[in-house]
C-alpha cells in the first residue's frame, strides 16, 4: 500500500480540505492510503472522518510559531518518517514551502505542489517571498497541480505550464449527492424557517477574500426592493464579528441568517433561491460547482476564473460594478430562471469525483 503524506494547515471545513477529503473518501483506500501532516495542535472538523478512513495526523508547529521552531520539527518529522515516499503539499501561494524542502533534504522521490488560489491576501513580505520561491519552485517540487489555470499562473509562471511536471485538476464533487430535488428543497425551507422567502446564498469562510461585505451591501438595497427576501450566509471565520456589526448597523438582523459551519451542504443549496460569490480572488470554487449541479443561478465576480463555468447559471460582474447593478442582475434572474438539472453536464466537463479521483489515483501510483 501507498501512503501519501497530505500537507495542509488544517482539515477544517473549507475549499481545498473538502477536495482532499472528495478524493480521500473515493479513492482505492486499498492501495493509497492518506496520511496529514497539519501545522495545528487544534482539532479539526475532519479529524474524526480521517481516522475512520484508516489515515494518521501528525501536528507539527506552524511558521507563526517560529521558523526555526517549524523547521526543526520539519527536520525531525521527515528524519524518523523514511515511509514517505510521495509528500503533497496544498497550497494558495509560494510564501511557506518548507515542507517540500525537508521532504527533498531527506530523500523523499515524489514531491507534489497543489495552488488552491489566484492571490495571497497576505503582507507584501509575503507576496515577496512567494516571487523569490517562484524561482526555484521547479526544484522544490516535481509535481505542480493547480485547481484551475488562473490558480497555476499565479503559483508556478509560463515556464512550468509549458513543462510535463504541470497538470490542472479539477476540483470534483459527488454529483449525486446535490441533484436538484422539490421534495427536499421543500423541507430544507421549513427547517430553516425561509418557506415563501426568496433567498439569496452564500457558502464559505468568513475572510477577507470572499467579500461578504460588498454581498451584504447587495442585499441591502435589494431587500428594500423586495422586503420579502433573506440572505443565508454559510460558513464561520475571523471577520464574522465585523459581519455582525455591518449587518446591525444596516438594521439587517431579522433578514440574514449565519448559520456557521454546517455539513449539511448539499441540502442547504435546495433551500437557496440563487447564489452570490462576489469574491476578490479564488481558485476554482467547489461551492460554485456544487451550486450549479444543484441547479442554482449563481452571480460571481469576474476575478474568477471562466473554468468554473461549467453552465449557463454562471453569470459573471465586474467587482467595479456598481451595487445597484448587481442587484439588477438579481432581478432579471428572479424573473426569468427555471431551475433544473445540471448534474449531465457537470459530469461532461470532468468534475464529477469519480473521474477526478481516478486522475489523482493515476498520479499517485504512477509515482510509486
């Protein structure tokens, strides 16, 4: 059996953990086998799922820790572990590579980048960094996946996507669990108590990048328009106390619903009416492939990349926009959208989970 040693910050609930997890629960466990090295002592949402799987976390200190400290744990971590022999590294810049590095000083064959992202909302130190590891990324590394070709350019430059070491994965999902449903969406309703509401939706972590402020400025001016409308927001984050005070101050607390970490994803979508994703910059989001399966009509920046468009419930803006035309967009969609079932060509374009982890299974034992 292989055993392939996933590096990641942490498995909580989150874009690149739930593509980790989509492979890891799909893939041959006979075979391949995952392994976490996490950069917390915090236990994570996917913890327990992990060890049931049959995989092992190990934590080690994070660079905020000290470099130093995390460097030596790297270095004690790779010298007592000589089993690895393919390490996979996720990733949403060049800014921390060390444990690509460790990994190459002890010997391990098979070393794996993942970009997640198009940016680093980071400080400039940060973006410095991850420039000066651009140039010798091609040595750190002898794999560079990325989640979408805006997420490669970012991570690796011209040179290695012209090159054999570079692939696009796509981020898949298991198509049957989002198909749309009017039983289901029916009792999603009542349980959230948004029966006879028109609801606008949102699904992700409550930072900098996914813009909740400018969405919750959306809906203000649409819920005049329409007093009848709710906006759901999913997911938790450090900002969720400065979304707290935004939405109080726009006198907005009976119409929006933060429901926190859920993992009840699929049916929460059934309950939406149509979904907003004004990020400032992204990978290739799982939500909005999961949305659109779901048949959802889905408004999102145009800092996104094309690749997400697998439909026509992609419809793109600029961030530059003003709010009043975002919120026009609501409305032609309001009016004219029939929603359907898009799982057909969800799986035509390559992102159902079976097709994308029978990739990575190819990666995996081919590097073997």
């Amino acid at each position: 059996m292989i055993r392939v040693l996933q590096c990641v910050h942490g498995m909580n609930r989150g874009g690149l953990e739930t593509f980790i997890m989509n492979v890891y629960r799909n893939i041959d466990r006979a075979r391949i086998q995952f392994d976490f090295l996490v950069h917390t002592d915090d236990k994570c949402d996917f913890d327990d799922e992990i060890v049931a799987l049959g995989g092992n976390i190990f934590s080690i200190p994070s660079r905020h820790s000290g470099l130093i400290k995390n460097r030596k744990a790297l270095d004690e971590f790779f010298r007592r572990h000589k089993e690895y022999k393919i390490v996979h590294m996720h990733s949403s810049s060049l800014s921390y590579v060390e444990p690509l590095r460790a990994a190459k000083k002890y010997n391990v064959p098979i070393r794996i980048i993942h970009s997640h992202s198009t940016q680093e909302g980071g400080s400039f130190i940060h973006k410095y960094i991850h420039k000066w590891n651009q140039l010798f990324i091609k040595l750190d590394a002898t794999h560079h996946i990325a989640c979408s070709d805006l997420a490669g350019e970012w991570m690796y430059g011209k040179k290695i996507r012209n090159s054999n070491s570079y692939k696009i994965i796509n981020n898949g999902i298991k198509t049957n669990q989002f198909l749309f449903s009017r039983e289901k969406r029916q009792k999603v309703r009542e349980k959230l108590g948004v029966s006879g509401k028109f609801v606008i939706g949102h699904i992700g972590r409550l930072t900098y990048p996914k813009n909740h402020e400018f969405l919750i400025e959306i809906f203000n001016i649409f819920h005049k328009m329409d007093s009848n409308s709710l906006l759901l927001l999913v997911g938790e984050g450090e900002l969720r106390s400065q979304i707290e005070q935004k939405i109080k101050k726009l006198n907005l607390e009976n119409s929006v619903i933060l429901t926190g970490k859920r993992d009840d994803i699929a049916d929460l979508l059934q309950g939406m009416d149509i979904f907003i994703f004004p990020s400032h910059f992204e990978g290739l989001p799982v939500t909005l492939v999961e949305a659109q399966t779901a048949g959802l009509p889905c408004i999102v920046s145009d800092n996104i990349t094309k690749q997400v468009k697998i439909t026509d419930n992609i419809v793109y803006e600029k961030l530059e926009s003003s709010i009043s035309v975002w919120v026009e967009r609501i409305l032609d969609i309001k009016k004219n959208y029939l929603r359907k079932n898009e799982r057909e060509n969800i799986v035509n374009a390559g992102f159902d989970i079976d097709a994308v982890t029978n990739e990575m299974q190819k990666i995996y034992l081919k590097c073997n």
